[in-house]
C-alpha cells in the first residue's frame, strides 16, 4: 500500500536521504540536457521548505556513458548556477549535513562496491546515514540496486516516502497502462538492449504496431542473418530476438532500409537497403523507406511511446530521419510520450519536447511500467 507523501513528515534540521535519478547526459563533461534535474527541483525545493538537512544520492550510468563512470562531481556547477548551495561528498563517513552544509551531494552510487548487486550490507550503510529515505528515482524503480530496494526496506514504514517526481510519473503513466487508447504504437530504438529486449516481447500483446528502431535493430538483423555490417550488437540477445519476431505475428515493424556509414560514425553515409548492408558499414539511422513506412502507423495511433530515437546525438549528419520521425510523431494526434535521457537530449536540441503530450524521465523504467511489469522499486514507497 502507498504511504502518504514526506511533506507531513517533522524534518526540520534532521537528514533525509533522497535517492534520485540524476543520471543525466554528459558529453565533454558537459551536461546536453537538464530535464532530470530540473524534474527533481519540486522534491528537492519542498525539502528546502521543510528546513531539513539533504542527502541526495544518484546514479550515473556507465552506459549511457561510453563506459565511463562518470563523478557526480561534474553535476555541482548545475546546481550552484540554479541557486542550490550543494556539496560535493566522496564517500559515506562524509555524508553528514550539517547547518553550514544543508545540500550535499554523494558520490556516483554505482561507484560503491554492492550497490547494482542489492547488497544488504551497502543498503545497511546508507540507512545509517538518515532516519529519512525518499526515492524519486523513477528512471531507476525498474533495477533492484541496493539504494533502490534493499535500503527503503530498512526505515520505519512512516519515514519512507515516494517523491513529487515518483508520485507525478505514476499519476500520468498509470492510466497509459492501464487503459491505453488504441490504435497504440510503440517504437523503441537505442542502446541498452539488454533491458529493452525482453520488455519488446511484453509489449506484443498490449499494442497495435511495434517498432524496433536502430540500435536495437541491429540486434534482430543479427538474428534473422541480415548483413549488419561493423553495426554493434548483443549476440546474447539474438535467441530473444527470433522469440519477438515469431510471436509478433502483423505487430512488428523493422526497418526496411538503412543510413549506413562507412567504416566509422563519422564517415561519409549512404542509404541502403537492409539486404545491401556492406561489410565495413555501420548502421547509423533508419532510411527514407523505413520513414515513409512508418507514417500510416503514426498517422493512425491514439497512443505512441517512443523511447530511444534513431542517430547518433553527437554527429549531425545522423540526426535526418531523427528529426523527420520526431516531426511526424508530434504532428499526429495521439497521445505522445516520449521517455529516456538521451531521445530527451534530441528532442530539446530540435525543439520538439514541448510539443510532446508527456515526457517521462525514465527510461526501461517507463517501458517496464507500460509493459505491465512489477518495478521493485516501488515495494517499499
Ligand atoms: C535511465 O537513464 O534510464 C536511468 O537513469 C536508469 O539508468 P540505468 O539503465 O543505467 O539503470
């Protein structure tokens, strides 16, 4: 059963911690779009007023990172300029707000051995920092990492609380997936196939048109023997794949044809067909066939989600059939939302995000939450 909101709670001078989902896109150390951040400015603003003592701990991903992991560090400036007094703290000993320090800002969670495992032990380590716990990570309820699930279980039932932002993403997505209006399409693109995949399958039987854009495409030309060229994949995944394809009977759409860059994302591009995929082309978009095909779908839905757009963000001549799927998507009538950091960061870069009907913070979060799936996150909130 959900518990009441923290306003009521009595926290003046005393430390919450509050779990958020910061894990914003970084390019040159810089942050390409502020969307979460300024998502968690209400939690984070009512907390100010309530005069407590602030703990906010984030994860920032590897993946969507090339790798990197990356130091909260670099989110520090973000704050100061918006007027947010926050410290910077490298581990758990330092995180003890104080009346000169209010705002304090934890190191990368995911770089504290026992965090992505749900260690109970890391979880025991945060609790003991506060009295408090407030998630309002929504993009990060669909993951079972410690500061997630294990810790929230920790703190007295009446001190664990969702967040504004948690509490706002469940009021707008709920109906969504409870009631959906059809004709509902869903097109899911980008990385982490490893998250996405298995949620594809869940989505087959909920919506009218499925489709799997570039770079999870990549993974099911791989599977069905395309040419893919030097495109990356998830070979693991390729098995998962064929079970999407031949359960999906009218559902799924792939893409017909392809922009294809020679030897690297930065080289010069071609389009080509999906069968003439060459050996040193990496596939950087859909092609105008694949645009084309896709217009009726969007045209016709009542509802579409679309999560992780064709392209790659940092090289513009990948971002054509980027900015033409997100002029037609907003052109239609339906309900639109759009979720993830990065088809966030293009969204905002284009100017398209406002003409959006909602945008979502999460990612695989909101997917898994469309997709009917229990997020564990929300066990304890
Ligand atoms: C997101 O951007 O989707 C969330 O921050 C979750 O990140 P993760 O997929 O690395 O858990």
């Amino acid at each position: 059963m959900l518990q009441a909101l923290f306003q009521s709670w009595d926290i003046c001078n005393r430390p919450v911690l509050v779990r958020a989902d910061l894990n914003v896109p970084i390019c040159n150390n810089t942050i390409t779009s502020d969307f979460k951040l300024k998502a968690f400015e209400p939690t984070l603003q009512a907390l100010i007023k309530q005069e407590a003592f602030i703990i906010i701990a984030t994860h920032m991903s590897t993946e969507a990172n090339s790798g990197a992991l990356l130091s909260t560090q670099l989110l520090i400036p973000w704050f100061i300029r918006n007027g947010y007094p926050v410290s910077y703290v490298p581990d758990l000993p330092s995180a003890r707000p104080d009346s000169n320090k209010r705002i304090i800002l934890l190191e990368n969670l995911r770089s504290f051995p026992g965090e992505q495992e749900g260690s109970v032990e890391f979880a025991r380590a945060l609790a003991q920092l506060s009295s408090y716990y407030i998630n309002d990570a929504f993009g990060v309820l669909h993951r079972s990492d410690a500061s997630v699930v294990a810790a929230p279980a920790l703190f007295d039932v009446n001190r664990r609380s969702r967040g504004l932002l948690v509490d706002k993403e469940l009021r707008i997505l709920t109906p969504i997936k409870v009631a959906p209006k059809h004709p509902y399409l869903c097109m899911v693109g980008g990385g982490k196939p490893a998250t996405k995949l298995p949620l594809i399958f869940d989505f087959l039987s909920l919506v009218d048109t499925m489709v799997i854009l570039p770079g999870l495409s990549n993974t099911y030309g791989a599977a069905l023997q395309q040419p893919i060229g030097n495109s990356s994949i998830d070979t693991q995944l390729k098995a998962a794949c064929l079970k999407t394809v031949y359960n999906a009977q009218h559902t799924l759409i792939l893409p017909i044809d392809y922009q294809v860059a020679s030897k690297a994302i930065s080289g010069t591009t071609r389009m080509s067909d999906v069968s003439d995929v060459r050996r040193d082309d990496i596939i950087v978009s859909i092609g105008p066939k694949t645009i084309a095909l896709l217009q009726a779908p969007i045209t016709h839905a009542h509802t579409i989600v679309l999560n992780g757009l064709p392209g790659f963000a940092a090289f513009e001549h990948t971002q054509l059939a980027t900015k033409a799927l997100l002029t037609s998507v907003t052109q239609s009538t339906a309900y639109t939302i759009l979720c993830g950091s990065d088809s966030i960061a293009s969204a905002e870069k284009y100017h398209f995000l406002s003409q959006f009907t909602y945008v979502s913070t999460g990612g695989g979060a909101t997917l898994a939450y469309l997709a009917g799936k229990t997020l564990p996150g929300l066990q304890y909130i």
